[in-house]
C-alpha cells in the first residue's frame, strides 16, 4: 500500500536512504551516507512531498517529489527485485506527469530502471556533493 509520508515514518525511510544508499553506490564512501542523514530529516524530507510503500504494516521503500524533482526513490535493499519500485514510480508519475532527476552514471542498475520507465537524459553533469558523474533525466506525459 502507497500512503502519504507522516513524520511517525523517519526513521524507517532514514533507514531505507541509508542501507539503499551505501549499497547501490558503492563508489561513494559511505561515510558520505553517514554524514547526510541529519541534512535528510531536518532539510530534505520536510521540504519534499513524500509517500511510503507499506507492507505487512512495515515501510519497506519510499519516493520523494520536490515540485516536479524526483528527489528520492528507495527500496529496502531486502525487498528489492519485487515490483515495489515500479509501484513508487507510477504512484509519482500520477502526482507529477512531467518528472525529472538525477541518477549517478556510475548507478547502472538504477539508471537501466528509469530508461525502462520511460525517462531519457537531458545532459550529463558532475554532482556538487560527491565529484561524481551523473545524469540528469526527464520524462514529459
């Protein structure tokens, strides 16, 4: 089930970016991660709009839209391969038809999965944060 974000969900959504975070990019140190989380809760996570996938009455994966940036989609590394993030994703396309965001080059699993939702790049950049190599993405209705 796909629910509004409530602040009683944090630490389980801070827990998903985390673990989701370190282990699709592993060519950032995860201290990187690490250092993040408090910038997450208190900048991030209240300036977005933000929805929970639940399962068995467990957060398991979330999304993240800042106007019509997908700022954030994460699944529980435990969970993934199940469907859950293409559930997040047509769940974020219904609130916003027209979508753009920003995946690392060196995240291939996850940029296959947003060619395969429809998404193409725009251009390629470096990250201000992590000196890494990304790409930004779009999808217009």
């Amino acid at each position: 089930m796909i629910r509004k974000y409530t602040a009683q969900d944090a630490e389980a959504v801070l827990d998903i970016w985390l673990t989701a975070s370190i282990k699709a990019h592993d060519f950032v140190a995860p201290e990187f991660w690490e250092s993040q989380i408090s910038a997450m809760r208190d900048i991030y996570l209240p300036a977005s709009k933000s929805f929970v996938f639940e399962d068995d009455s467990q957060v398991v994966g979330f999304y993240s839209l800042n106007e019509n940036l997908l700022a954030a989609i994460f699944v529980s590394p435990e969970c993934q391969g199940k469907g859950i993030g293409k559930q997040l994703m047509a769940h974020a396309k219904q609130q916003c038809s027209d979508l753009t965001l920003n995946v690392y080059k060196d995240n291939e699993a996850t940029y296959k999965f947003y060619l395969a939702q429809g998404f193409k790049v725009d251009n390629e950049h470096v990250c201000e944060h992590t000196g890494c190599a990304e790409y930004a993405m779009s999808m217009k209705a």
